[in-house]
C-alpha cells in the first residue's frame, strides 16, 4: 500500500487463495476494495469468478459474491450505494461479454 502522503509503501494482508491477481474488476465504496473475477495465477491460466473483499479497517481479505461466470477483463464500479461488474471475455477469453 503506498501512502500517498509519505511516499512510503507498507506492506498489506496478502490476497487470499484464489483471488484474482491479473485482469480482476477493481472498485471500492471508501472502506472496502473489492476484486472481482480475473485470472488467479500468472501466465495464461483458468479465470475466476470468485470474488473477495479487503477491510481497509482491519487488513483482512474475506470471500465476497461470486458472479455467475468466469470472467476476464470486466470492469467493477461502485455507483451510489451499487457494485457494478460488466463486460470483459467470458471464460474462453475471446468472446466479449456484453453484460
């Protein structure tokens, strides 16, 4: 975590298995950051749609909704009280996701 103040960077709680570490959705409502979706490994792996959300209070990762699909690439906005995840590939990561 890089606190914008100090320019210092402070190590935080590591993702949780099987979270997302590439093409993940990425929003936050100013408490907690949500990840959604993705691709779990590096390299060209199997996508996610697991979903997990960061307490920002107390540096803990916990399992959040998974979405109904496998998805990479989409994107996730927070939008007056609502968490949005749209678009992307679906779990062939070549057909686009109009959803």
């Amino acid at each position: 975590m890089l606190d914008l103040a100090t320019g210092r960077w402070t190590e935080i709680a590591s993702l949780p298995s099987g979270a997302a570490s590439t093409h993940g959705g990425v929003a936050s409502d100013g408490r907690y950051i949500y990840l959604v979706g993705g691709q779990p490994a590096g390299g060209y792996g199997t996508g996610t749609n697991k979903s997990f959300r960061y307490d920002t209070l107390n540096n803990t990762w916990s399992p959040w909704v998974s979405l109904p699909q496998v998805r990479y690439g989409g994107a996730l906005t927070y939008l007056n009280g609502t968490l949005y995840y749209f678009a992307g590939d679906r779990a062939d990561r070549v057909t686009v996701a109009n959803d």
